[in-house]
C-alpha cells in the first residue's frame, strides 16, 4: 500500500490545478486516514486551497483541516486563511 499512496502523490501534485475543493480534501482526507506520511504533497495541497478556499464547503473544511492535523503536517497560513473566512 504504501508504494501505491506514493504513487497517488506523485500523480496528484501534478493535477492540483485541475483539483476542487472536495478533491482536496477527499486527498488529504485519504493519506490521514491511512496514516501515510506525505509531506510534499499535503504541502502541495495547503498552497493549492489557498487560492481555492472560497470553494471549500463546511465539510471541506473539516475534512481537510482533521486531516491534516490528524498528520500531523502544520499549515500556519492555511489554517489562518481558514479561521479569517470564516
């Protein structure tokens, strides 16, 4: 399992573009839950919802920020951006 998250990293920094919110979240969701470490990526995805956020729905935004701190990734200025939308 762990080659094919690394896999799905990999392929996913690529497409974050082409990503919506609940993409983003649903993938960081997915990497948490399996406990899979993957930096680059929840990085990748932090940048990425910065520029989304306005699409991000509630449960977006509970998905994405359990995620990451279930992973224990720290994303200071997404987790900011968050707090003065809401």
């Amino acid at each position: 399992a762990p080659a094919l998250f690394n896999a799905i990293a990999d392929a996913a920094v690529t497409k974050l573009d082409k990503f919506n919110s609940q993409d983003l979240a649903n993938t960081t969701w997915a990497f948490a839950t399996a406990s899979v470490e993957a930096p680059a990526l929840f990085n990748a995805i932090a940048a990425a919802a910065l520029t989304k956020l306005d699409g991000f729905n509630p449960q977006d935004i509970a998905n994405t920020t359990w995620a990451f701190a279930t992973a224990g990734v720290e994303a200071p200025v997404l987790f900011n951006a968050i707090a003065d939308a809401a």
